[in-house]
C-alpha cells in the first residue's frame, strides 16, 4: 500500500512513542491493536490512541501509536472529497486492496475510506511480493500446515486486523459501514453447498462483526446467498455483471431475511458489487468489430449506462409492502457497490467510474489509482440518476447494435471467476516456491 502513502502529507498525521509494555495483547509471533480515543490540547483535534503489539519468543514489543487526525502544523483535520462523499451525497468510499502492514490504512482512514475489498488477485499481489509474511508462514508451515491451510490463516489475520481498524466506524454508523471483505475460494464458484460451508467457515474464525463474507454471483452460488444471509451472515455479493443477475442477488438477499426468523435484522447486511469498467472493455470491443460511426460513438457508454439502470431497479426493489415488513425488523437495504472502477483505457477519464455513480446508499471501492485521482480533481455531486433517460437509451441502442446484454454478463462472469480462480492457484504456488526458499519442506 506504499503507493497511497502520499494521502497521509496533508490530510493526516501520526505522531509514534515506542514503550514498553506486557498488555495481554502482545501474543508470541502476532499483531495485535488496541483503541482509545483520547482529546488532543484543548480537546479540540481527536486523537486515536492504537497500541500496537509484536509479540516475538523471548520477548514482547508494544508500541502506542497515537494517530491525530490532524495536519502536520496542528491544524484540524483537512477535509477530502471523501468526507463530502459521504457526508453530503450519502455514498460510501472503500479501499480496493489490502496487505501487510494493515496500519498503512489508517492514513486512509483519515482521508474518508469508510471500509476495504479484498480478492484472491489482491492477495496473490500481497503476499507473493512481500516478504512480511515470511515469518507468519514458516511459522505455519513448521507447526505442520499445508500451503493451502497456511494461505487462509495468512488472510484471517490480516482481515481481523483490517477489521479492528474500521470497527469503530461500523459502530458509530450501526452496523451501516466500516466493513472489510473476505473472498470464499474460487475454486467454489460453481459449487452451491460447498459456498455456503466456506461461507460458514470463514465468518466463524474470522469472528468481526465487521466482516463481509465475498460469494460470486454465479447462479450456482446465488442459491448460497439466500442460505447464508437467512444464517445471520452478513454478504458482499461480487462479480455481477448485469441487470437481469442483479436483481436474481437482490432477490437472494430479501429471501434471506425473510427465511432467517431472526426478529432483530438489523446486523445482517449486504452489498451487491456491480462491476463497471470491464463491461466497457469488453463492449467496446465489439462497438469495434462493428465499426459504424454509431457503434464508435458508444464507445466508454456501456458500463456507466448499465450502472444507472442498475440503481433504477435498486430504488424499485427495495420499496412496497414486502420490504417495508422487513425494514420493521431493522432490515436494512443492500447496497449497490460499484467495482471495478479503475479505468482501463488510457484514453478515458481517470475517474471515469467514480464521477458518474455518485448516489445516496452506495459504494465506490476504488484501488489506488482511482482512489488519488478522485481526492484530486473529483467531482461529489448526485450524478447516477441525473440522466436516467440517456442511460436508458444507451442501453437500448447497444441492443439495437446487436449487442446481448446477457451474452455480456455471462462472458465477464466467466472471465471474472477463471481470472480469481489463476490468483489463486498462482498464489499457492508461489506460497510453495516461497517454502521451498525458506528451507522449509511441507508435510505431504
């Protein structure tokens, strides 16, 4: 996360005291974190007071990391287009990656980030490319863990890091945000039962209130959504890719909370990540094999056109008698996550899909580079149903181009699972290269 680190020179200051201490906190070999908010001079800047501990055999090392959300001079916190993201147009920012350390988020914090994704290529990226977690994984492997067993308490841990960062945001908002994402394996995309036992098994060791459970929305795994959400867990449903899918996950999650007989629902949430800039890459390829000045004039149009339809039929389906019994148990909406929000062509704005989809009750995960280019010259104004008309005619002149909106869900849903699915397998094979290299053999 070095990339960011930029953010922290205007928005954000910490100030660091080394100490020692023997906090039941600091365990042999493990980081662990410990919160207080204190006041600044005069009570005027508050302070975040993060004990932050390294437990190692021999020994225990803490250190209180005392965060101001202040400016180097002092100064009260500067104010991001983040903060007025959420504060005056009610949508959400999150981060698009995570790794060791997990407290180079807490800059981000301080800029406005209300919550972290991860994915399998996020943590393949994490892990094969930093030694950080050298030591956790040798530990693993000789106390006798296999590669794969080893990769899932490498990601627990730093989930419930991540997860104790924004946890007092998930209590100040009620549940409504500070949430961290953890992917079920790829490899299950296809698998039903098999989603919802992992789904089960990653929000039982996980064991953050905080925590989202990520399940494809495959229609394998939509079945598993329904299951997992009437189980009390809450869900990021990734991968959707068009409308007729989304509303299939929408439908999975009201059916849920319908099924879970619980009386209070008001900590069981979800988000449905509704992918964006790939559906341009993938349809502009076609606009281009089509060739007409039409078909070129839409190129750049798809994704954002699709989104805004896409939180049409999310206005419509969380309204009316059968979601307002729900709201009476505490039930809340799940909210529309726009993914994917980097731009891939070079010849696009670079805040492409993030400027377009601003809206209340929404998300916007941004990795990096759209994460810097919004805080520099984005523009915070309600903009996704500004122009419902033109998204609407977008969407039906790519239909009249010949362009089947389904046969673009399906194929970016393939591509999607295959590409989380090589991460993947690519990351355990790097895990075993990286034992192998650590003189460390594992047990058959």
């Amino acid at each position: 996360m070095a990339s960011i680190s930029k953010l922290g020179s205007s928005a954000f200051a910490a100030t660091v005291s080394s100490k020692s201490s023997s906090s039941a906190l600091c365990s042999e070999g493990k980081l662990s974190f410990r919160f207080q908010r204190e006041s600044s001079i005069r009570g005027r800047v508050p302070v975040l007071s993060v004990s932050v501990c390294g437990g190692r055999p021999g020994g225990d090392r803490c250190r209180t990391v005392k965060v101001s959300l202040a400016d180097g001079n002092g100064a009260q916190l500067k104010k991001t287009s983040l903060h007025d993201l959420y504060k005056k147009e009610g949508q959400s920012p999150w981060y698009d990656n995570l790794c060791r350390p997990v407290t180079d988020l807490l800059p981000l914090i301080g800029s406005g980030v209300r919550g972290v994704t991860s994915n399998p290529t996020i943590f393949q990226k994490a892990i094969s490319s930093s030694n950080a977690y050298d030591d956790q994984f040798r530990e693993l492997i000789l106390a006798g863990k296999d590669v794969e067993s080893a990769y899932w308490e490498l990601v627990i841990k730093d989930i419930q890091d991540a997860c104790k960062l924004f946890e007092s945001i998930y209590d100040e908002t009620d549940a409504g945000d500070g949430y961290v994402s953890v992917e079920v394996s790829p490899r299950l995309a296809r698998e039903t039962e098999g989603t919802i036992d992992a789904a089960k098994w990653l929000h039982k060791v996980v064991d953050r209130p905080n925590v989202y459970i990520k399940i494809p929305a495959t229609a394998e795994c939509v079945p598993s959504i329904k299951e997992v959400i009437s189980l009390g867990i809450s869900v990021n449903v990734t991968l959707i890719f068009s409308l007729a899918r989304y509303e299939e996950v929408i439908d999975a999650y009201i059916d849920g909370l319908e099924a879970s007989g619980l009386s209070d629902l008001s900590k069981v949430t979800s988000v449905a990540s509704f992918f964006v800039s790939r559906v341009d890459t993938l349809i502009d390829k076609l606009l281009e094999k089509i060739g007409t000045p039409e078909a070129l004039n839409l190129r750049g149009k798809a994704a954002v056109a699709q989104a805004a339809l896409a939180f049409k039929l999310y206005q419509r389906k969380f309204s009316g008698p059968r979601w307002e019994a729900l709201v009476k148990k505490g039930a809340k909406k799940q909210r529309l996550l726009w993914a994917s929000t980097s731009v891939k062509n070079p010849a696009y704005p670079d805040t492409l899909y993030v400027d377009p989809l601003i809206g209340p009750d929404t998300v916007s995960t941004m990795p990096d580079q759209a994460l810097q280019a919004f805080i520099d010259h984005g523009t915070v104004s309600r903009t996704i149903d500004a122009n419902l008309s033109e998204a609407e005619g977008i969407y039906s002149a790519l239909e009249k181009l010949g362009i089947d909106w389904s046969d673009v869900g399906n194929k970016l849903e393939l591509e999607g699972v295959d590409s989380f699915k090589k991460s993947f397998d690519s990351l355990l094979d790097s895990l075993q290269e990286k034992g192998n290299s650590l003189k460390v053999t594992s047990p058959a």
